[in-house]
C-alpha cells in the first residue's frame, strides 16, 4: 500500500520544497474539497510533472479551472517501480472517481 504524504499547497515555491523528483503518484484537491481529488496522476518525476500542471501551457482545461478557482492542494506517494505507480495511480482513479480524469 502506498504511503501517502502530508498535504502541501500547489504553488511553485511549495512544489520545488516538498516534491522529490523522484518517481511516484499524486493528486490535487481543492482546498476545501481535501477527500476529494480533481485529478491523480503519476510521473517518474513528481517535481517536474507537478510544475508543468502549474505552467500556462497546461492543455487539460479541467485542471486549469480547478486551479483558477481555488486554493489547491497536492499530496503524493513516493513509488520506484513504473508498474507499481501504474496500480496505485488505478487504485486512486476508481476509488476517487476524479472529475479531470474523465
């Protein structure tokens, strides 16, 4: 089971302190939606994949109106192995549902 990191807010001085850029999966809630995530991803970098969703070039426009509307918030789960990221990023998606997975 993958161990969940504490909540951080998505911002780019709060990713580049907290992230690791090592590999793993993540999820970014609204700040008053904590339990529910908008979106879970995985990356074989969490740092650079969580400063490219925060870029004006992010081309999914779910996630873009999440992060124009509220204060957000990431956590992750630090996971080595690809098949692994992509079972726990699975086991997330059908437990959460989230709406910018579609």
């Amino acid at each position: 089971m993958a161990e969940w990191s504490l909540g951080h807010a998505y911002t780019e001085e709060e990713v580049k302190r907290c992230a690791p850029v090592s590999g793993g999966v993540y999820r970014l809630y609204e700040s008053r939606e904590i339990n529910t995530p908008f979106y879970v991803g995985k990356s074989d970098n969490l740092e650079r994949r969580l400063l490219e969703h925060l870029s004006p070039s992010e081309p999914d426009e779910c996630i873009r109106r999440h992060l124009r509307r509220d204060t957000c918030c990431f956590d992750y789960a630090k996971v080595d192995l690809e098949f692994e990221r992509d079972r726990v990023e699975e086991e997330q998606i059908a437990r959460f549902n989230p709406e910018c997975n579609g």
